[in-house]
C-alpha cells in the first residue's frame, strides 16, 4: 500500500503472537501499529506468571502493546486490570471472542455474547476503575449471530475505543463463511469506532475491506501476519525471513525453560501457522526433527524456499 491511513492493529493469537514475536515483527519487518497481546486469565485466584511476563514492558519496549484479559467473574477481571496498571498499563482489551469451548462453554469469551447480564456484570466493574481505558474484541455471537444486538447497547457502560469485530459467531470457531451482512448491521449500528478482522492476508485485502467500509477505525490482521510476518515490508528479503527466525530462536531459548526438547517443540508449532505455503516435504521435515540440530537444518531448507512459500501464504485461507 503506497498510502497506508487505515491503523493496522496486530490481533492476539494465543502460543505465536507472544512477546518473543512480537518483537521480532517490529524489529524486522514493522508495519503495524499496535499489537494486541494473547489473553491472560486468572487460574486459582492468580494471573499465570507467564501471562504476566509476556506484557512485562521490559519485554515489549518500543512498541505500543494493548494487554488483553478473559474472565467472567467481575473480580477476576479486576484482579488483571489492577496488575495491568500497575505494570503501567491504561489501557486493556476485553476478550468477548474467544470460541475455544473449554473457555467459551464457562460462558467466557465469545461464550459470555449469548448472556447479555454477565457482560453488563463485567463492565460495570471495569468502568468503575478510573484511569484505565478498553477496547473490546468480539464476534457477532456464541451460537447467533444477532447477539450482539443485546452486547451493543451495553459498551456505553464502558464507552470503549473501538470494538474489534470478527464476523463469525464462536460456534464456528475459525471455519465457515464471514458474516458480512451481519458485520454492516453491526457498523451502521455503532456508535463507538469499529475494527474489521478476518481473513486479511494482504495490504490489498485491506485496502478491499477499507474501501469497502469507509469509516472502519482500523484493521485487525492475525493469521495473515502470523502466515507473512513481512506482510507489510515489501522489500523485505529472504534474509529478513531468516533473521526473523533467528531472532524467534534466540529468545524462546531464552524464555523456554524445558530444556531443548521443549524448545524444538515449540520452534516446530510455530511452522503451523508461519509459511503456511512451505513445500510440504520440507514442513515434514521440521516437524520430524528430533533436536535442535535437526530442526535448523530443515529450518534453513525451508527459509531457503521463502519466496515460493510466500506466494502461497497470500492466497491461502
Ligand atoms: C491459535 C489462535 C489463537 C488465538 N488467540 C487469541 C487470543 O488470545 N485473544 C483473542 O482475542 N483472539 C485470539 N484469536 C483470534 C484472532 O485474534 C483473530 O480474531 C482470528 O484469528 C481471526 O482473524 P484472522 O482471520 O486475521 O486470523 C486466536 C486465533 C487463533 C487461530
């Protein structure tokens, strides 16, 4: 894009988008504008540590990073909110859109859209905290997808910065057609600014939905930058592919601390979403190796290949 005005906001995706990523898209390739960090949750009365240490702005320095919480019970999220602020934070994003079950079925996440009591609940205990500002994250709903006909009027509550919709219900989780009728009716509906996310692979596809919806606040990209994190260089070389690598390699062996196998483990999760067009024999060949020496090598086969794999990774879905 020649004349980037649309804000492009990195979405949060849980076990790639960490800190460790994070930086290494900034440092290499750049291009966005604030990146949403993976959700962090209270388990037994406690943030989990790693949650915690993923927004430590030691870990974060030199980007904008908006911490995202999940939680039903009011007291939970206040639990976050108070931590967040106290590590500098003033403003936090409230996760309505996760469908994985095991969260989505406690009535978390997008589980929480087809119960309009709780998420007033929720965001009249977040409101009354002062000093903190929120966006939200959502889908049109759990198991409909008119439910956030009953969520909208409730953000005057908490007057949020934008809303952040991802046009599907939860109970499709990631598959099945985008809902765009209903994400216009939701639009025109707002009073409060509106961020489109769902399947932008490219600078044009976001052109194509700006375009399309003038008065977008700004642009989500996930799984399209998880695909390319380069998406937004493109001058970028394969030796910025490589260097990106490197530089996820170094901090995980830094931040892991389970020993190699963990760590190759880890390296190789990440080749789900990463390069999604590498040559598949190549792909087998991270994900059979056996140790760290292995995996760099079929690692490197693969990064050798990046410009083929790139062109597959703008077109897939
Ligand atoms: C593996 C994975 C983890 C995710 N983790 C989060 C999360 O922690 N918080 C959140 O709000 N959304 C999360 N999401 C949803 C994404 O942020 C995004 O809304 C979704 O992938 C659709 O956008 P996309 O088509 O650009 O990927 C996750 C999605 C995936 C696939």
């Amino acid at each position: 894009m020649d004349d980037k005005k649309i804000q492009v906001l990195a979405a949060p995706l849980q076990g790639v988008t960490d800190n460790v990523w994070r930086m290494a898209q900034h440092n290499v390739f750049g291009g966005v504008d604030a990146y949403y960090a993976p959700f962090m949750r209270v388990e037994r009365g406690e943030i989990r540590r790693k949650d915690l240490r993923d927004v430590d702005p030691e870990r974060n320095a030199g980007i904008t990073l908006i911490p995202q919480i999940l939680a039903c019970q009011p007291d939970h999220a206040l639990i976050m909110v108070e931590a967040l602020m106290q590590m500098g934070y003033n403003r936090i994003d409230i996760n309505l859109g996760c469908p994985f079950p095991p969260i989505a079925l406690h009535r978390k996440g997008s589980g929480m859209l087809a119960y309009p009591e709780l998420a007033e609940a929720l965001f009249k205990a977040l409101a009354a905290v002062d000093g903190v500002e929120y966006s939200v994250k959502m889908r049109l709903g759990w198991d409909s997808n008119d439910q956030w006909r009953d969520i909208l009027p409730l953000m005057e509550i908490i007057k949020p910065v934008h809303i952040a919709v991802h046009p599907r219900t939860g109970k499709q989780q990631y598959k099945g057609e985008l809902n765009m009728e209903q994400f216009e009716a939701l639009l025109a509906a707002s009073t409060w600014p509106v961020v489109y996310n769902g399947s932008l692979r490219t600078p044009e596809g976001i052109e194509a939905v700006v375009g399309r919806y003038p008065g977008l606040a700004a642009a989500m990209v996930g799984s399209g930058l998880a695909a390319n994190p380069g998406m937004f260089a493109p001058d970028a070389t394969p030796d910025d592919y490589r260097r990106f690598h490197d530089l996820l390699v170094d901090g995980y062996t830094e931040q892991l601390n389970g020993g190699e196998a963990q760590l190759v483990r880890h390296l190789q999760d990440i080749w789900q979403t990463f390069l999604p067009g590498t040559n598949h024999k190549l792909f087998k060949a991270i994900r059979k190796s056996r140790n760290l020496d292995q995996y760099q090598n079929a690692a490197s086969a693969a990064l050798a290949d990046v410009e083929t794999a790139l062109t597959a990774a703008s077109s897939q879905e």
